[in-house]
C-alpha cells in the first residue's frame, strides 16, 4: 500500500507505568527511523505535551532499554491536560513541533486523554496499552501485566513458605485498579485457595466456612489473593473482619507498587516490540484514533472509544479450576 505521507512523529508514556513501556519505545524509535521518519519524545506524559517538553530521538536514544523497567521518558498523571485548555495547549505544541503523528503508550485513562486530544489537533494518534491492570479491551493482553503476574507469583511463593510454617491465613493484596486480571492470574499461578476480585461479590460468611473446611480437613495454608478493588479497605480490613467471624489469625500483605517495577518479562518485551512497530506501520498507512493489540495471536486495531467502554471480561474457567485445584 502506497505509505502515507508523514515526517516526524512522537511518543509519550503517559499513567501508570508498566514493565515493557521502554521495549514499546525502543519498537517505536527503531522502526519510525527505518523508515526515515524523525521522531521526538515527550517527557513526563501530558504534562510534559501541555509544557512543550519536546526532546529528539534516534535509534541510538533506545539502545540497552529493553531490559529496563520504567519509561526513559517518564510519565506523569496531569490534572492540566484534562481541561480544554491543557488539550489545546498540547495540541499547539503538537503543532510547532511538526508531529504529523502520536503514539500514546498507557492505560485507560491516557487512551481516553489521546481520544480528546484527537478533537483539537488534526494529527493522527494511535494508542499501545501500556498498563499492568490488563482492563483493556481490544486486547488479550496488555504491556506490563505478564511482569506483575511474575512479580505477585514470585511474593505469593514466598508468603506460602510462612504459610505453611505457621496455622494462618494469608490475604496477599495485588493491584489492578477496578479490574482482576493480576488477582486471577497469580491466583491460578500461585496455586490460591481464594481468588477475590472486583468483578464477583465478596460473601465474608462463605469465606469463613471455606476457611474453616480447609483447616478441618487438615490443609496446612490457606491463602487468599485480594484484587485491591474487591474489597473496601482492601487485605488489611478484609483480614480483621475475617479473624473477628472465624477466630482464626489472618494476616494481610500488601504487595503494592513492586508490581509497576522490574525487568520485562520475555512476553512483555515481545508484545512491546510487536505493537511499537505495528503502530509505527499503521500510522504509515494513514491510520489514527486506534489503540493497537492483540487479540488470538494476531495484531489488530480497536477504535479508542471502545478500549474503555466495553469493559473486558475475566476468564470464568481460571476461577472454576481454582476452586478444583483448592479441594
Ligand atoms: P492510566 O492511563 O494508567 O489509566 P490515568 O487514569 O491516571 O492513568 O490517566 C493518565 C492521564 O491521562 C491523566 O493524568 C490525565 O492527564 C489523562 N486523562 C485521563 N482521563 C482523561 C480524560 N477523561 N480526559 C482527558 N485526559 C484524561
Ligand atoms: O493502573 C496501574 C496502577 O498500578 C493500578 O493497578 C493502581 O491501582 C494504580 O496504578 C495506582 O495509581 P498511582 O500510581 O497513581 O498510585
């Protein structure tokens, strides 16, 4: 297809940071240089679009980035770029920096920044899910979450060495935001005996029987991964409440902000670089208002509207064999 005809475009990390956004950069970068494009990157996401925060880039900007966690260009959440005025501040600075086209790497609520920048600047704009919550539709998986999966399994294999040292029960709390995705999966991985998360009611009463079967029928650790969504007051108010109805010590850990960090996994890294260079391609070929994903192994695009408003669903098998696999 004959290439559309753009000169210089420009990246930014924008949210939440997420392991793999450097490998996104770096996919970015390289094949906008292959194809003779200049490229810039905006520091410190929005707010760095709105204060014009514009630095060049080139293929060797992203060398021995990929096997970092972060973003070189750090991000930033902007209270600025969520007014008009911001949104047509960075669509001026847009503009006096030539950028014919946007790649905006971050979760939903930078998606949903990108959809209305696209109402005050004429450039194109394409989206990479950049987010460890993995609540992306148009996607099966999203840049950073195969690294937190890690991260959560690798602390939830810690906590079942004192689990089955001493008569408790654990409540590990993981990220995620509104969603389940990390809970579900290290729960399945980390071989749980309750998976809590936003998307299915908390029964405390129910939670307390199956704490008390377990201990009757002699299994030696009980524990329970908490979506920090599923819960008011998350592990540490679920735990108190817990050990009050069951008389049974419950301890909470909260594993926090160690899940934005650490080096991208191998799938993380791999996903990055398909959709940075995917993007990079279909912004070639005129394409804009898009986030790029993957979806059944093949790369596809998905109007950024729908990223957010279609609200992807959990896998309902994980929790039915979780529950076999509890027994
Ligand atoms: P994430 O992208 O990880 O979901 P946030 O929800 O904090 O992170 O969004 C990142 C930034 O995107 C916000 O700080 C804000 O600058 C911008 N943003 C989020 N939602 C909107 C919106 N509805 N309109 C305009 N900008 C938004
Ligand atoms: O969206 C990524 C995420 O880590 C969520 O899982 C978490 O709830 C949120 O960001 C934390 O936001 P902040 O970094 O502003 O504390």
């Amino acid at each position: 297809m004959q290439d559309h005809k753009i000169n210089k475009v420009a990246v930014l990390t924008s949210g939440g940071d997420a392991p793999g956004m450097n490998a996104a950069i770096r996919a970015i970068v390289r094949t906008a240089s292959h194809h003779g494009l200049q490229i810039a990157g905006v520091q410190k996401g929005y707010y760095g679009l709105v204060h014009n925060e514009f630095i060049d880039l080139g293929s060797r900007s992203v060398s021995n980035i990929i096997q970092r966690g972060g973003t070189i260009l750090r991000s930033a959440r902007c209270q600025e770029f969520r007014t008009e005025e911001g949104q047509r501040q960075a669509a001026e600075n847009l503009q006096s920096n030539d950028i014919d086209a946007l790649f905006v790497i971050g979760g939903d609520g930078s998606l949903q920044g990108a959809h209305h920048l696209a109402t005050h600047w004429p450039g194109q704009i394409i989206g990479l899910p950049g987010t460890i919550d993995n609540d992306l539709s148009g996607t099966d998986y999203t840049i950073g979450y195969f690294t937190a999966l890690d991260t959560a399994l690798d602390a939830i294999d810690k906590i079942r060495d004192t689990a089955d040292a001493i008569d408790r029960v654990f409540l590990v709390e993981v990220m995620g935001r509104m969603a389940g995705f990390i809970a579900a999966g290290a729960g399945v991985a980390g071989g749980a005996e309750e998976i809590l998360v936003p998307e299915r009611a908390v029964d405390i009463d129910a939670l307390v029987d199956d704490i008390t079967i377990a201990k009757e029928k002699g299994k030696v650790s009980f524990i329970m991964i908490v979506a920090e969504g599923a819960y008011p007051g998350g592990a540490t108010a679920l735990s108190v409440e817990l050990e009050k109805k069951s008389g049974i010590e419950c301890r909470p850990c909260i594993l926090g902000y160690i899940q934005r960090g650490g080096s991208p996994a191998a799938l993380d890294r791999i996903l990055a670089t398909k959709l940075g260079t995917f993007s990079v391609e279909q912004a070639l070929q005129g394409v804009s208002g898009v986030m790029t994903g993957i979806i059944n192994s093949e790369l596809v695009t998905t109007p950024l509207k729908q990223t957010w408003e279609n609200r992807k669903p959990l896998d309902p098998y994980l929790f039915e064999l979780q529950k076999i696999m509890a027994g």
